[in-house]
C-alpha cells in the first residue's frame, strides 16, 4: 500500500492511504483505472466522514476531472464506471469508511474535449419573447467553438475569477471547448450543507443548513424571509432578502432535496406541510446555472392559493409586469438594483415582486441588476428576463480530439 497524496475525484478530495490499479483492455485499448482507500474519524469529524461516504456513492456512473498530488501524469477526464463504500462505527469511538472507484479513461490535458449538449426548447412564455439563448463553460476554459455562427461574449467578476458567457447561440448548437482537468470545476454550480460540497443527488441535507451557489449568485435561507440572494460584487457579496408567500410568509421548511446537482445546473426542492389545518404540500424549486445571474425558482401548492415571491423590504419600481418582468427604480447601497420576473403573466407585487392569486404554481426568477444603472451589456434588467426565457438544459460529455 502506498500514497498517493490527495486526489480530486469531481467535488470529492481523499486524503488517507489508497492503493490503485490501471489496466488496459487490449481489444479496445480502453485505458481503466481502480482506486480503493478508506477515510476515517478522527482524524475528520464524523460529519465530514459520513459526507465523504455518501459523495463517493454519488460519482457513480459520472464525467469526473481526476487529479493527482503524487502521479500527475494520470490527470485527466475519466467515467466513474462504479464506486461503492462501506461505513463502519466501532462502538462509537472510530468510524471508518471504506471505499472503491473503478474509472474509465476518456483522456488526459489536450486529448480530450468538452462537449455541452443544448437540448431541449426555451421556456414557454405569455408575453411573446424569443428569449436568449446562452451558454458559460467553466472558468479557464479555452479553444471555444460554437459552430459556424460565433456568437457574442461577456466577462463575469465571480468569486472564482472570471467567467465568461457566450450570448445569441444558434439553435442546435452543442458547443465544443478546452479545457484542463484542474480548470474543470472552475465557476461551477454546487450546494453546500452543513458546509460540506455535497456529490450526487442521493445526500441527507438539512432543511436549513445549506447553501447554493457558483461563484456569482449565492442562495441561503433568510431569518427575516424565506430566501438572502447575494451576488458577489467582485470583492463582497451583496445581498437581498426575499420572501416567498403562499398567501402566507414561508420561513420555515420541513426538509430539503438535491433533484439535480451536476457542474452545470444544480437544482434544490425544499418541501413544507401546506397549513395547519389542510393537507397537501408546498414544494419550492431552486436552481442555479453555470454563470448565471439568476435565480430560477418554482412553486407549487397542492391546492390554488395567492402565490408570491417579493423583496422583505420593499423598493420603488415601473410597473413593466406586461413586460415579463420588475426593476427597482433606482440604484441601491451596493449600486445594484434588485429584479424579478416570470415566464407568466403575474401581478406586481407592492414590494417589488411577482404575485398570482388562484394557482397551484408560479415559476419565477430572482436576480440583482449588478452596478445598476451602469450594468453591461447582458446585465441589464431585459438581458436577464431574455435569458431566463431562452437558458437551455445542458449536459455535458467528454470527447477525444
């Protein structure tokens, strides 16, 4: 057995002693590599250990970056072809993990290229947009092709460095990009509980405990709301406090589930018991891109209610409702200026926000207008509406040059 020195395995990093095994198909000439180990508490908090456990259950079947401290020269992009652990409590004094990852070798730094696959229609709307259709590769990228249409470009200040978003893509297009291994993870989305990055959707959260973010937005529940979303304005996160009401302020949830949680796009359900004295349920959807502004959100209600989603503390606006969409008048302490807007037809809300009475669902976004009335290009209040209206789903695949 020896060390390997750490190993970034998508989100997850391990630590303790592992032992590995390459191999080499010679039919295919299909490159597999096997990594077994095991992590321990103590030296890592219990918590730590468990979240540890359940992420490397949750790379199976996964595109995963792979970095070595000590073998460099095995770097690369690879499938998570199975990964199973085994969690054992001695009598409550140590807990041991022990874990297997079998990976499948796609390539290493210039061998292999990214492919996002933009599938699927833009969101259908009541107010005739086309919407914009847009795409953020990770940070460090490079190499950047888009077919025989090149589209425009923007630069994002995000905690990460500097993303760039690629803006008026063609329909059909599946991007195709560059880039290293220990770039990969760069500007990526991810959800953080109990301040752990958690891997997979099949994790134990906390209804209150977490944290959604990339780099540029970040979701976390409010005390004085439902929801503080900060966007990060290039040396400190600026905040807004929202609060989301089924005819009454929701400020508590009963539990949390990850429904999507990949680089791209990671998508959290928090759920509640609809009242006191109804049955049924309230269930709210939070999903954060890759390089987005916004905060794309969905509600449900198992029964139609006045459902709303508006600033705790209001602001004066133009009521532009008609338009798809709520911007603050005039700029904030922080120079930016609160957004809103929906994919529906909605009432503005007094506070500056998104309101329907009678449904059993509103989708909605929450955003900042960063640097207000000096916003670029692609920040501006209607360049954020456009591009809720036209994000497409992506999924991403590795590809041998």
């Amino acid at each position: 057995m020896t060390t390997w020195g750490a190993i970034r395995i998508g989100r997850l990093t391990l630590r303790e002693t592992t032992t590995g095994e390459e191999s080499l198909n010679a039919q295919t000439g299909e490159r597999a590599l096997k990594l077994t180990g095991q992590e321990a508490s103590p030296p890592l908090p219990a918590e730590e250990l468990r979240g540890r456990h359940d992420s490397v259950l949750g790379l199976h079947g996964a595109l995963v970056q792979v970095t070595f401290d000590d073998k460099t020269g095995l770097d690369g992009y690879y499938g998570v072809t199975d990964a199973s652990a085994v969690l054992r409590n001695e009598q409550g004094e140590i807990q041991t993990s022990d874990w297997s990852i079998s990976l499948k070798r796609f390539g290493g730094p210039g061998e292999v290229d990214i492919q996002s696959r933009l599938t699927g229609i833009k969101r259908a709307n009541d107010f005739s947009l086309t919407g914009e259709a847009w795409h953020a590769p990770a940070i460090g990228h490079y190499a950047y092709s888009a077919g025989a249409t090149i589209p425009s470009s923007m630069t994002r200040a995000t905690q990460d460095g500097t993303i760039t978003v690629y803006r008026g893509l063609a329909a059909g297009t599946n991007p195709r990009w560059g880039c290293t291994p220990a770039d990969y993870p760069m500007g990526r989305a991810r959800l953080l509980s109990m301040g752990l990055e958690r891997t997979g959707t099949n994790q134990q959260l906390e209804a209150s405990g977490w944290e959604l973010t990339n780099a540029l937005v970040r979701v976390t529940p409010s005390t004085a709301g439902t929801l503080v979303v900060e966007a990060w304005g290039g040396t400190a996160w600026e905040a807004k406090d929202w609060t989301i009401s089924d005819g009454t302020a929701i400020t508590a949830w009963d539990s949390a589930t990850l429904v999507r949680n990949d680089y791209e796009q990671v998508i959290l359900r928090l759920t509640r018991e609809q009242g006191p004295n109804e049955t049924g349920r309230v269930v709210l959807d939070i999903g954060l891109r890759r390089g987005s502004r916004l905060v794309e959100c969905y509600l449900q209600r198992s029964t139609s209610a006045t459902l709303s989603a508006y600033l705790t503390s209001g602001e004066a606006y133009s009521n532009t409702a008609s338009s798809g969409y709520l911007v603050a008048s005039s700029d904030d302490d922080d120079g930016n200026k609160a957004t809103c807007g929906s994919a529906r037809s909605f009432t503005a809300h007094a506070n500056l926000g998104v309101s329907k009475a009678s449904v059993t669902a509103l989708d909605f976004y929450l955003a900042a207008v960063v640097d207000g009335s000096s916003a670029v290009s692609g920040d501006a209040a209607t360049d954020l509406r456009n591009q809720y209206i036209g994000a497409l789903p992506e999924q991403t695949m590795a590809i041998r040059r």
